[in-house]
C-alpha cells in the first residue's frame, strides 16, 4: 500500500471475530445537502455501540469532516460523484491491549491524496482552513489514507473502552 | 438553516437556526462579511443557542468574521454555544481568540 499515513496508537492485531458485524454500508453522492443525513446516521451508530455522548459526537465529527474533505478537495467540489461508507462493530488489539470499537472505511474516485501534505495546518495561526484534518487526528484513535485501485481509502477506528494494561506489562 | 437579524444593544444579532456545516456555512459567512464590511455594524452578535452542530468550514466562515471585524475595528460576540460547538471551538484552540458569551443577556450587556 502506498502513501499510508498512520496515527501512533495504530493497530497491530486485528481479529474478524462473529462481534465485527457490519452496521452499514453507504452509498452516497458528493453533495453536502447529504451531510445532515450521514451525521444522523453515523449518531445512531454510535448509539447502538454504546459509546459515551462525547465519543459518539467524536465519531460523527470525524466522518462529517473527512466527508467535506472528499467533496471539496478530492472531487474538488463537484456534485453527484460517488463515495462509499462502510461502518462495522471492530475488535482487536492496539498498544493498549484488547479493544472493541467502531471502524468507519470511507471510498471515493477522486484525485489522488498525497499524505505528505495531508497535515493541516498549525492550530497557533489564526485563519480559515486546515482544521477539518487535524478534528479527525483529534477525534479517533486510529486514521489511515490510503490509494487503491484508484480510489482513495481513510479507514477511522474509535475505540469503545480501552482495556487497562495488566500490571507489569510495558504494551508494544 | 436558518439566518434572522434583529436589532440589539449597539449593533445587530444574527440569529442562526440550524447545523452551520459544509452546505450552510457559505450563508454563515455571507451574512457575517454583510453585516461587518457592507453595513459596517459597530457590534454584531451571534446568536448559536439554535446550533446543534458547527464543523470546520462553519469554523471558518467565523473566523473570517472576526478578521474582518478586527480590520474595522467593530466587535464580534458569540453567545449561546451548545456543548457541540463548544467543544469544536476548544479543538480548534479558538475559544480564547473569539469574545464568547454564555447568553444574550450578558452579550449585549458586554
């Protein structure tokens, strides 16, 4: 895979156990009238994992703005084009030990995402832009840009209740 | 989405009735710059108590707001901020940048 850029809290293990169930799968169009009804939905998503109110507000934000992303940078603000949303119940391991949680798989035909300048910008200069990346970074635990087959991948993880470390134990 | 402007102490309030994100804040940002730069309104209030949702293009259509309230030496209050909206402007580092109120009351009072 190229161009895979990673949050340090990055998995290592992953299971498919019978729990990751697929929640939903989304097919919908660059327009940002959509947006409203992917918030409302992803919401109730969180719902239903049981995630705490700030954490399903987290989740929403992050697929909100990774959304407004594709629209305005990787369609470049063109309507109608596709993008697909896959959100399944997660489990498996991180640094922390075991943990179950939300994975949100986001797909769209748009230009190529270099990861490069998938940065923001710096939080201390005070001008529009550059901030929807740096909510989601904030926001989830793990986040990966991918390209494949021609389409740009960002699979989100938001873990649902970190598992305490056993004791002595120095994690990954 | 919704934008309503009364009169208030000074200047004028923006009511603002719904979620300010992609597809709305370009209304957001229109009716700010009309207020500060075309009316040159000395104080202008944002009403959010009626904003469930604020994402980061809403973010910046304020931003450009209050830079353009600075250039003229006018003022921009916002008030009413829901727990949602506060916490983007916490994420954004914003909250001590802009003059925030908790109401009405104690915005127009400022």
């Amino acid at each position: 895979m190229r161009g895979r850029v990673s949050k340090s809290r990055t998995t290592r293990r992953e299971s498919k156990q019978p729990n990751d169930e697929m929640l939903l799968k989304l097919e919908l169009r660059s327009n940002p009238e959509a947006l409203c009804l992917v918030r409302a939905t992803v919401e109730r998503a969180a719902e239903v994992l049981h995630f705490p109110e700030g954490d399903a507000r987290a989740i929403v934000r992050s697929v909100d703005e990774a959304l407004a992303n594709v629209m305005r940078h990787a369609y470049g603000g063109r309507q109608g084009l596709p993008i697909e949303m896959r959100c399944r119940r997660w489990s498996g391991e991180s640094i922390e030990g075991k943990q179950s949680g939300i994975e949100i798989v986001l797909q769209d035909h748009g230009i190529a995402v270099d990861p490069a300048k998938m940065k923001g910008r710096p939080l201390n200069e005070i001008r529009p832009g550059g901030l929807g990346l740096h909510f989601i970074r904030q926001s989830m635990d793990v986040v990966e840009f991918s390209r494949k087959n021609g389409k740009n991948q960002l699979r989100m993880v938001k873990y649902l209740t970190p598992t305490p470390r056993p004791a002595g134990s120095e994690g990954e | 989405m919704d934008i309503a402007a009364r009169p208030a102490a000074g200047g004028t309030i923006l009511d603002i009735t719904g979620d300010i994100d992609l597809a709305h804040s370009p209304a957001v940002r229109k009716a700010l710059l009309q207020e500060i730069k075309e009316k040159k309104t000395p104080k202008v209030y944002l009403n959010l108590e009626k904003v469930r949702y604020i994402d980061s293009s809403g973010i910046a259509s304020l931003v450009e707001g209050l830079k353009a309230s600075r250039d003229l030496g006018s003022r921009l209050v916002l008030y009413g901020l829901s727990k949602s909206v506060r916490e983007v402007m916490e994420l954004s580092r914003l909250q001590k940048i802009f003059e925030i109120h908790d109401d009405e009351a104690q915005a127009t009072a400022s």
